[in-house]
C-alpha cells in the first residue's frame, strides 16, 4: 500500500531556502521562464514540516514570476539537516531540471568525508570511480570552487577588492591574482556590430515586456568599458546586463522598479523617480538606461500613476532629467550613458509621433553631456498588428520601426 502524502497550500513567502541546505545555488533563468509559462502542468514542489525547501527552486521562481503568492507543496518529515540535504541532493540528482556535472562535483567536494561516501554517491546518481575522482584532490578542486566566488562575488559591485578577499577567506596579493587571471576578460573572442545599424533578434534567458537583446549590452560593453568597469543598470528588467556583465567580468550593480520575481535576489529594488540609490558606486564608466516608452508601455508594468509609464510627457521627462542630474556625480571621468528608446506613435491623439530620443537628447546635452554616437536598432515588423497597419494606410501614417540607441559622454 503505498504511503500516503502530505499536501499543504503555502504562501511562498513563507518557504524557507536554506542555501547552506539546498545543493543547486545558481539559477537557470530560460528554465524559469520554461516552468512560467507552464504553470498548470508543474509537479508539486516539496518541503519538510518547517517550511524548509527540499525540491523546487525553480518552480517557486516561476511563480513569483507569475505574481502568484501560494504554491501547493508536498510534506516530508524530516529529523535533522543532514537528511535534507542528502534528499534534496537526490532529488535535484535524478529528475526535473537536474544537477550538472559541476553541481555534483561540487557537492561531492563540500560534503566528502568517508562516513557518508556511499550515501553520497547513491544521492548523486554517479559512478564510484567518478566520485572518487572529484575528490581524489579535494584541496585542489576547493580553491578552484573559492576562485570562482571570489569573482562572481566581486562583480557584484557591491563590496571593494579588499572586502571581497576577506568575506572569503583569502590574502589580497591571492584576490588580485585571481582577477588578473580572469579568462576572455579583453572580449578577445567577441564578434562586434561594426555599424551603427545594431539588428538583432532577441537572446535573452527570460521573455519579459521591454526585454532588448544580450548582444546590445555586450556590444556597449566592447566599444567602452574594459575587465572590472562598473556598469550601472537602473531599468534591469529580465536581467540582461547581468548575464552579459558576468559572461565578459564586468562589475554590475541593477536595479528595477519592480524585479521579476525569477531574478529578484539579484536586482535591487529602487525607483528612480527617488533618484539615485544611495550605495551606488563611484566611478561608474557606463550607464545604459532603458525606460519604458512612455505610453507604448502604459498599464503594462503597472498601472500605478508614478510609474515611468503612465506619468504624463512633461513629468515623464522631468523624472529622467532629475535622474540624470544626479547620476552624473557618480560617472567615471570618461564614463558614458547610453539610452534606448522608440518614439510613441499609437497611443496619442492623431496617432503624433512623439521622438523621444530627440527631446531626451535635448534634456541630457543641457546637463553637459555631449552625444558620441547615434545607433539605429530596428524593431521587428511584427510589432504592428494588422488592425493597426490598416489605420495606417488609411490615414497616410508612416510607421515607426525603429529605436535609437545614443551614446553620450560628460563634457
């Protein structure tokens, strides 16, 4: 007879993720958005009698990404933090989104010792002599696992190279070495746009309202930023310029409005009709804003009235500017803003088209800035439905299928 099982409905906010308990710490965003979008179809997620998580990191994340608050759970007594984890292990080892080669190798190297190897090899689904292997050298493989933090620590852009060598445990000259020997850090290896005619189709892990291409960032972070520059990101979204700063060592520091609940343990929440957070860095070499565009993006943030989206135009473009205002303190000597953004066509009176890039350019050359570079970035045809390409023909209206992407630099 098989056993009975526990199921409870519970807010998701009152989940408990131990990462000193949870063997995968690192986030695949596509899957997210993958389980997101097949939200019905989802196995329970499984938790113990407190709440703690033992299996569905990456469906509570899609529900967030949902903006649901409850998720039903299944129930497994627990009687101590080992039998979490060496569960939770064989879950995340055996089936759903599973553990990768590193994972498990990394798990086998934290958690070795002679007491619990056969438990751990049954928990990691792997071959003894696999196992063995890993943890043949474990001093070895340790450091390698502590390098790697140290960096990603790093480019977080929240703590000094000081801070970041003592949070992990090791000497400054160490801290230094490890970034010096950072991989592919000069984008050596990196294919650039070499027109000012950037037309690419989206890359991005997560499909989010506003989302522009990967290769736009990477491609700013080739023209003007060099290994370990901090990029700031006030208008996150699904997480870009994180993914493109990681992938070429590039400090970051994001934020957004609202973070999409897949990747909201990674930007800060911070509105910036308040202006500038007050633990952004100094020295900040570049800038990319991409705001809502105004009316384009009307109620589909949010339909609060000090959204970017739903202000009127004056006070639209006097929050950018107070904005811009401020943020010029915390620009490097040669650091750059770089802004995106499509004019409003559709929904005004008229069917105006209202160049935003052109009035913003204005704005921001009055607080000293100077425009370095005016790239074109096309808009996929799809964009307009049919309905609306009929109004157009009848009314004469030449269609806007473009965005501009303008560099500017402080004079």
């Amino acid at each position: 007879m098989e056993k009975e099982v526990e199921v409870r409905r519970v807010k998701i906010k009152d989940i408990i993720i131990r990462k000193d308990l949870y063997p995968r710490l690192d986030v695949d965003n596509k899957k997210v958005q993958e389980y997101s979008e097949n939200i019905e179809t989802l196995p329970r997620i499984i938790i113990n009698q407190d709440n703690i998580l033992i299996d569905g990191l990456h469906r509570i994340k899609a529900y967030k990404q949902r903006g649901l608050t409850e998720i039903e759970c299944e129930v497994e007594q627990t009687k101590s933090d080992n039998e979490i984890m060496l569960r939770a292990i064989e879950l995340n080892a055996t089936h759903g989104l599973q553990l990768s080669y590193k994972d498990k190798r990394s798990l086998a190297i934290r958690l070795y010792d002679l007491k619990n190897r056969k438990k751990l090899i049954k928990a990691l689904s792997v071959a003894p002599r696999t196992f063995d292997g890993w943890v043949s050298n474990k001093a070895k493989q340790l450091k390698k696992q502590k390098e790697e933090e140290a960096i990603l620590t790093y480019l977080k852009a929240e703590l000094t190279q000081k801070e970041v060598a003592e949070r992990i445990g090791i000497s400054e000259t160490e801290m230094s070495r490890i970034l010096q020997n950072c991989k592919f850090a000069e984008m050596k290896d990196f294919t650039p746009f070499l027109y000012n005619l950037w037309n690419s189709s989206k890359d991005n892990q997560i499909t989010h309202f506003g989302n522009i291409p990967q290769s736009f960032v990477e491609n700013l972070l080739y023209y003007y930023t060099k290994p370990f520059d901090i990029v700031y990101d006030p208008f996150a979204g699904g997480g870009v310029t994180i993914d493109a700063c990681k992938k070429w060592f590039r400090r970051y520091y994001v934020s957004d409005r609202k973070p999409i609940g897949a990747r909201e343990e990674e930007i800060k929440k911070w509105d910036i009709k308040d202006g500038i957070p007050k633990d952004l860095p100094n020295n900040i070499k570049l800038v990319f804003l991409d705001p809502p565009y105004w009316k384009q993006s009307a109620g589909k943030y949010s339909n609060d009235k000090d959204d970017l989206a739903n202000m009127d135009l004056d006070e639209f473009y006097k929050t950018i500017e107070n904005f811009i205002k401020q943020l010029k303190k915390k620009l490097a000597k040669d650091g750059k803003i770089c802004l995106i953004i499509g004019a409003t066509q559709w929904r005004v009176e008229g069917y105006k088209r209202i160049d935003h890039a052109y009035d913003l350019m204005k704005i921001i050359e009055r607080l000293g800035f100077k425009i370095e570079q005016r790239i074109i970035c096309p808009y996929s045809t799809e964009q307009y439905n049919g309905n609306q390409v009929s109004i157009a023909k009848e009314k004469k209206i030449c269609l806007n299928i473009y965005r501009d992407l303008i560099v500017f630099s402080k004079i």
